[in-house]
C-alpha cells in the first residue's frame, strides 16, 4: 500500500489494522518519524520497542527478520523500529518478508530516501506493508497542523501564535506538538474544558521564538556568514541543543530551497518568487531575505551537492554520537565556507 503527505492521518487506521511492515521516507525525517509515532498509538499493544539502526541491518541482514519473530523475555508484545538513511534496509527487508512465520510490526524511518528507492519498491504493493513519503510543510501548513494540534488538546489558538509556534520549532512537528502540551498543561486546557492561548502564556512555557531558537545557526551557516558561525555553535551548547536536532533545521531549510529552486527555474526571478510566496504565506516575511540570498548561493548543482553533504553528515551523527558535537562543527564549517562563494 502506498500513502501521500495528504492522505497518510486519514488512512492510518487501516494503515495499522492491516500492515505489518511500515516505510517511512522523504525530505521531512520529522513528518516521517511523526507518522511512525502515529502507527505506534494505533496499534492495540506496541509492546517492547526494539531500535535498530541501517548501519546495524547493513552489517547483518538476517537481524531484522530474527528480532522480528522473537519473543520479548517475558513473552510480551514488541515492535521493531528502525531509523535508516537511503536503502540501508533493504535486504534486511526482503529477507523478513521472505520468512513464514509472524512477525511483530516493522517501522522503518528513512532519511534520504523516496518512495522510489528500492525498499519502498518491495513493499509498496504489498497488501501488508505501507510506503509513506514526507515534505517539509510550508509556514502555511504548519501553521494549520499546529492549530490542528492544538484544537485536539484543548488549546486555542489564533494564526499568529500558530505561527510562531512553527518558526519556533523550525517547522519541526514532533517539537510543535511538545510546545501544544506544555500549554494545555499550563492553561489546564482539554477537549472537554478549552481554554484560549495568548502571547503571555506561550512565554511562560518557555517556548522558543524565532531569535533564540535555530533560525540564526540555520541562516549563518546556508548564508555563509563564516564571523557568526563560532557564537552559534557556542550557543548551540549552552543551550544543550541536540547536534541532530540543529543539523535536521538546516535539512529542512535545504529542502525549501530546493523547493524554490525548482520553482524559478536556472533563469526565473528570484524576487518575484520570494514576493509571490510571502504573499501566498508560505513562506515568513522575517525569513524573505534570508531565503533570497540563500536560494542565489544554493541551486542546481551547488544545491544537489548540499544535500549529499547534508545526507552523509547525518549519517556520520547517528554513527558516532559521542563525536556528535564536533562532526557537526565541522560539517558546518565547511558547507559556511562554501556558501562564502555565491554563484
């Protein structure tokens, strides 16, 4: 079975009753990992969860199938979940499918791949499985899905603070539903008793805005502004920012631009675009220039080697956590230094 961005909440009941294997892929790994933690919810009993990760089922394919039809230690319900780049997976997968005996749900969130790529291939017309693909949201529909979030805790909010919210978070959905908790806990807000957010209340739970939050290591960093890169990375520690969190707000970034690319084309104008957007609210008006200067460093060839470096950075995090912090330093240094040099 196949899903879209769209279509994938409305389905995921289904989704859930009736496969057993889920993939998870595309540019937004926050959507993807979100629609994961949704299945999860729909399941009668998640169990014991058990984490692999794509390098673990490169080295050893048959590891999959094996965790997926054993039993927990005291005989409980349990689910694999897999956090993947590309087509790591991919012959663990066709070996689990292979086997006969049943297996306990698999999820695999997958960044960097599509639902061209040949995992989603094996499983996207199998009744059993489910290949989802995910987009970053523009600010308009963030903004709709925080609200929507919202409404479902009891929480309500006006377009303004919905947007806030999703510049906060740097569009990312699993922090926007963290912000959306923390304020019907602190209004004592819920389904059956709703209770109306304000500016003064998103303040007091501490919720990040636009200037403390990753805008500014995003834009010194897409924008080669090679001076502020040291204070942003200073105050990514002292913030105990995770090194993954801040390397997925610049993906996110780099995926909007590829977005935009696509759309003005090698000769359109830049300008008119970013106007049309802003004004069609998909873009942030605060985030205009930024997003022009960065779309004339960042297209064509120049932008597809971004996101491979971005791709294999990821990747060089999730291998080597306790390297994080210094990977990503220099990961960034070097794409800030290559941003230095416009087109």
């Amino acid at each position: 079975m196949k899903a879209t961005q769209k279509d994938f909440r409305g389905q995921a009941q289904r989704f859930a009753r009736e496969a057993g294997v889920f993939f998870f892929c595309g540019p937004d790994e926050a959507g993807a990992a979100d629609a994961a933690q949704q299945i999860l919810a729909l399941l009668p009993d998640a169990g014991e969860r058990v984490e692999l990760s794509g390098g673990d089922l490169r080295r050893d394919p048959v590891r999959l199938g094996d965790e997926a039809r054993s039993t927990s230690l005291f005989g409980d319900k349990r689910h694999i979940y897999v956090r993947a780049q590309g087509d790591e997976a991919h012959d663990a997968v066709e070996i689990l499918l292979g086997g006969e005996a049943e297996a306990c749900p698999v999820l695999i969130v997958a960044s960097g791949a599509t639902d061209k790529s040949r995992t989603a291939k094996l499983l996207a017309n199998r009744p059993d499985a489910v290949v989802a693909m995910f987009y970053p949201p523009d600010l308009r529909q963030m903004s709709d899905m925080v609200r929507g979030m919202a409404d479902a805790a009891g929480v309500r909010l006006t377009g303004d603070l919905a947007e806030r919210i999703a510049r906060g978070v740097s569009f990312d959905l699993r922090l926007a539903q963290s912000e959306v908790n923390k304020l019907a806990l602190y209004l004592d807000a819920s389904p059956q008793a709703p209770r109306t957010a304000d500016a003064a209340a998103l303040d007091a739970i501490g919720a990040r805005t636009e200037e403390d939050g990753l805008s500014p290591i995003v834009n010194a960093v897409l924008s080669g502004e090679a001076g502020k890169l040291p204070q942003e990375l200073r105050r990514m520690r002292e913030l105990g920012l995770n090194p993954v969190g801040v390397l997925l707000a610049i993906e996110r970034r780099a995926a909007q631009l590829a977005m935009l690319a696509a759309k003005v084309g090698p000769r359109g104008d830049i300008n008119a675009l970013i106007e049309s957007e802003s004004a069609a609210r998909r873009i942030f008006w605060k985030d205009k220039r930024d997003l022009h200067d960065q779309l004339r460093r960042w297209r064509g060839p120049r932008l597809a080697r971004l996101v491979d470096r971005l791709v294999a950075l990821h990747r060089a995090l999730l291998g080597n956590s306790q390297q994080a912090e210094l990977l990503l330093a220099q990961g960034l240094s070097e794409i800030t230094r290559a941003a230095m040099k416009r087109n």
